[in-house]
C-alpha cells in the first residue's frame, strides 16, 4: 500500500474545492456522530451534498456544530493522500459502513483508490486539493432526506448540502441569487398570489388551478392556438383513457413501463390512462388514405397526459403526476423534413421571445443505449435536426445519447432572469413509430410510402411553463398575462359610481379590471394590489370624479399622475399588444 499527496490537486478548481469540502464536512459528522454511515458525497451543480445514515435526525443547530468542526479541521491545514488498496483490503477498512462495501462489491477493478484526511477515510477516486488549507469559503445550507440510491425501496438517508467558492465575494453573490431563487420561488409565489394549489386529499402530484391562475393559463392557450392556426396547424382533441395495447405497439409500455400508470380492466380489455398523445394523432392521421398533395400534415392539441412519478421527484408545477403537453406532431414527406423542423424552429424562438426568454441553450440529443429502429435510420433523422439547426443559424451542442427511444431530439432550455435553466421546447424526428403503426401516404407513383413524424413542443407542458414563469417575474407578470390588469381604488363610498363607470369602461374593452371597494385605507389597498403584482393602480377621489380621470401608480410605486380614462385605457392596450 502507498501512501502520497494527491499530484491533481488544484485549489482553484471549484469541483475539487467541493469535492473536498464533502470529505471535510463527513469528517466533522463523523467526529460528532461516531456511529454515523456514510453514503456518497459528490459535487453538483454549485455546492456539493453528503448522504449519511445517522442515529437521529438532524437539527438546523448540528449544521452549525459541523460548520465549527469543518472550520477547525480546515485550520488543521491536514493533507489529502491518496491511496491504492485491494478490493479485499477495502473491504476491511469499510467493514463497519454497509453502504461502502456495497459500492466496493460494484467496483470492475482489483484495486481502488481511498483518500485520508486528518481522522477520516473515504473511498474515492479524486482528486482533492493538496490540504484542507485549499478549501475556500463555504456555507452548508440545508438538510434533506434521500433514499440511498435513489431507490424509494431502500434506506431513507440524511443529505447535508453545502456549497464552496474561491473567494468571500462570489460565495456572499451566490447565496443573495439563493435567496432571491427562494423569493421567486413558484410553489411560494404561486400560494402568495392564489394561482394553483396540490392537495394531498386529491394526489401528489396533481395541479388544482385557481381562478387566477387558470386566467393566466387560459390566455396562454388561447395565444398558442391563435399562432399555430397561424401556420397551418390544425388542432385536434383525444380521450384520456384507451388500450394498452396502443402503447405496447408503440414501444411505450416496454421501455417505459414504470412510469406508466396501471392498466384497468373495462369490459375484459386493459386500458390505462394515456401517458402521451402520439398513437391518437397517428390515428387521426390514418382515418383516411393521404395522397403527397395533403403533406405535410400539422396536428397540435393540448393534450393532458399521466405518468408516475416518484413523490420524492415531486416538485410543485415542475414535476408532476398529471400535465398538458401543448403537443404536436407533423406528418411529412422525407423530402420536406428538414424545412418542418427549421419552421418549428421558427415558431420555437418567436414563442420564447414573446414570454421574455431572450437567452436559452440548444442541445442535439443523440442516440440512447436503448433505442429501436437501425443506426441508418438514426443517422438520418440526427443529420435532418443538425441540417435544420445549421439552417436556422442556431448555435448548438450535442448532449450524448440523451434522444428519446424513437428518435434524437432538439432541446432548448429556457434561461430565466436569475440565469437558471429550465426545460423548454423539444423537437423529435422519428422514423420508427410510422413503422409501428404501419403509418403511409400515396405518392406521386400511386403506391404507398412511410410518413415521417415530427414530435414537437413549443412550450412543454404548461405545468412546468408555469412554473418556469412565475419564477422567471418573480410573481410580477407582464400586463398581457396578469390575471388582473388594474385595481380601480375608490378613496371614499361617494367614488363607487364613477369607479363602477370606469371599471365598465375598461371591462368592455378586455382589461381585465377589479374594483376594490373594501372600507380599507387608500394607501393599504395600494400597498396589497402591489403585493399581488398589479400592473396598474387607479386611484379615484374627488379631484379624479370631477374631471373624468383617473390617478394611475404603477406596482413598482411609480405614480404618474392624473390620466384621463381613455389615455390611461391607450397605454394599457399598447402595452398588452406588445406583451410587455
């Protein structure tokens, strides 16, 4: 066995940095908890996190303990070493710590790696950073439960998370972006501003959509529809139940099977709740035989679909067990494939910018290990969406065997105001399902020939939209999709005719107006219209009754003073065409 320093040590590097800070911090529980068993403790996106089986359940107050025993061990200056050992010999030094030996016993090699740092001893393969000396500013900022593995039918572990930066500067800017992450908080906002609700009476997992909310989720629909009819899309309706063996012709139920709900018996048949709309458009498709002249064909559908998620995956509108997929599919020649992508590309981009995503990443998904259908046939459906994007002028990256099993796909991830990543609209060739389904148009030749699909969303699910939303404006919506446009405050009961007057006004125009005629201080009201992100306040007294005008503040307290009504109902309506 040898024993020396770590020779990839790299202090700057902030995945090292981390990597070691986990080792420290399973270090400090260790001394404070010497029973403890230690799962894994990797690097993730900003911090780092450490699974441990522990003998009761962790406080906020032991996070500050571990925080004073990372802080003296990181004082100890102590030298990360590396060392080679036997399986057999880790064994031994891992005898008491199951979840060790498991991942051991998993290990393809004769030997391993262990990494030694003051009292503790983890099996690793690296790097650290040469000493606890090279571990910067750190912060553990929260606890959680996970199941080893990630397998609900295994132990239930406690997971500390902690992050670490080179300097004081960039770990204070990342926990202000922390706390501003938990102020736009969608599950936080989305209660504040009485959009939605998920009950455990109905269902983990399933949205209940509040007057609000479905105002805003309506006018999102209603703009979706109106720019797909736009572009010759026809739109289309399916039922929400139908045979299993739909999904099992389709490949769904084979390489999905967990994530699908369980069949139920109607009248001696399975069916199950659908789990996408695809084999519904194919059948739409296939009600009548398509001649060359009709193609392409662009079905669409607000489709709500369910699948089974585990309740530990859960995450308010992000991750649910029942969703709407604002889905299509195209149905086209191979000869027009590649201008349908470029056109659903198009469509993509404009419908981002129309809700204030200026910045998003692309990926080119390719090929899974499992798939169906023939490398030939992947090669071209990944050369057609690499053409389209080339095309469209569309910056992108390849992301390695993340396709769905029928075809590659185009991601784009939306970038929100706090610079997060969030699912956006997808587009997927597929050669296989055609073949399916035996899915053909008549050709110029009067035979048959196979269809080629394009599957595609433009927005994803209008759960997880929601939610990307909400906490990309923070709650503050533009005033096109405001579930209410403008407050209309009266100072005293005398202004309650001219206010209804006015809100009739406004109301016959589409605004989206109320009137709050509580027996509330002025300023009160003002003061909860912009807690519930209003855009407009209108304030009317006796200097307003008078001269016909309304006093128009802003949500963010801007006042601009006396307008008259149809000045103020001018600004509003500019505003909302040009969703701003």
């Amino acid at each position: 066995m040898t024993s020396k320093a770590s020779p990839r040590a790299q202090p700057e590097d902030l995945d090292c940095m981390r990597h070691s800070a986990a080792h420290v911090m399973a270090e400090a529980v260790q001394s404070l908890f010497p029973g403890a068993r230690f799962g894994i403790g990797p690097t993730i996106e900003d911090g780092f996190y450490y699974d441990f089986e522990l003998p009761r359940t962790l406080t906020p107050e032991d996070l500050s303990a571990i925080d004073a025993r990372m802080r003296q061990s990181i004082a100890a200056n102590s030298p990360f070493l590396r060392e080679e050992v036997t399986k057999e010999a880790a064994r031994q030094l891992f005898a008491s710590q199951p979840y060790k030996l498991e991942l051991i016993d998993e290990l393809p090699d004769e030997k391993v790696t262990v990494y030694r740092q003051g009292s503790f001893t983890d099996l690793c393969r690296g790097p650290h950073v040469a000493s606890t000396k090279g571990i910067g500013p750190f912060k553990l900022t929260s606890i959680a439960g996970a199941y080893w593995r990630g397998d609900e039918h295994r132990p239930m572990l406690q997971r500390i998370y902690g992050t670490a930066f080179a300097t004081g500067k960039d770990l204070e800017e990342y926990l202000q972006k922390v706390e501003e992450a938990a102020r736009r908080d969608h599950r936080r906002v989305g209660k504040d501003l009485d959009l939605f609700s998920l009950r455990e009476e109905v269902g983990p997992g399933l949205v209940l959509w509040h007057p609000k909310g479905a105002i805003i989720r309506r006018v999102i629909e209603d703009f979706w529809k109106q720019e797909h009819m736009k572009r010759g899309y026809q739109l289309v309706y399916s039922p929400h139940i139908a045979r299993l063996d739909l999904w099992k012709t389709s490949g769904h139920w084979e390489m999905y099977r967990e994530s699908l709900y369980s069949p139920m018996d109607v009248e001696g048949q399975d069916y199950i709740v659908k789990p996408m709309n695809c084999p519904f458009h194919i059948f739409i498709f296939k009600s009548h035989l398509r001649s060359y002249r009709e193609l392409p064909i662009r079905l669409a559908e607000l489709g709500t679909v369910y699948r089974y998620e585990r309740s530990g995956t859960l995450h308010g509108l992000a991750r649910v067990r029942g969703f709407t997929q604002d889905d299509a599919h195209i149905f086209c020649r191979p000869d027009q494939l590649q201008n349908e992508i470029v056109a659903v590309l198009d469509l993509a981009k404009f419908m981002m910018k129309a809700f204030g995503f200026q910045d998003y990443e692309v990926l080119l998904s390719t090929r899974p290990e499992k798939y169906a259908g023939t490398l030939e046939i992947w090669a071209e459906a990944t050369e057609a969406l690499q053409k389209a994007l080339e095309r469209s002028s569309t910056p992108y990256q390849v992301d390695p065997g993340e396709g769905v099993f029928y075809g590659p796909k185009v991601d784009i991830k939306l970038k929100d105001a706090l610079g997060r990543l969030w699912q956006g609209p997808t587009t997927q060739v597929d050669f296989n399902l055609p073949q399916r389904f035996d899915v053909n148009f008549i050709g110029e030749d009067s035979k048959e020939h196979r269809v080629v699909m394009v599957h595609r969303t433009v927005l994803g699910s209008m759960e997880r939209f929601m939610a990307t939303l909400v906490e990309h404006y923070g709650g503050a919506f533009p005033v096109w999709l405001a579930p209410v446009q403008a407050v209309i405050i009266p100072i005293a009961d005398r202004h309650l005719d001219y206010v209804r007057e006015v809100a009739g006004r406004l109301s016959a125009t589409g605004l989206r107006v109320e009137v709050d005629d509580r027996t509330e201080r002025m300023n009160l009201k003002i003061r909860e219209a912009q807690v519930n992100k209003v855009p407009y306040m209108l304030v009317v007294g006796d200097k307003e009754q008078a001269a016909g005008t309304v006093s128009l503040r802003l949500r963010n307290n801007q006042d601009l003073g006396q307008k008259m009504v149809d000045e103020f109902l001018s600004m509003a309506n500019a505003a909302i065409v040009a969703r701003s």
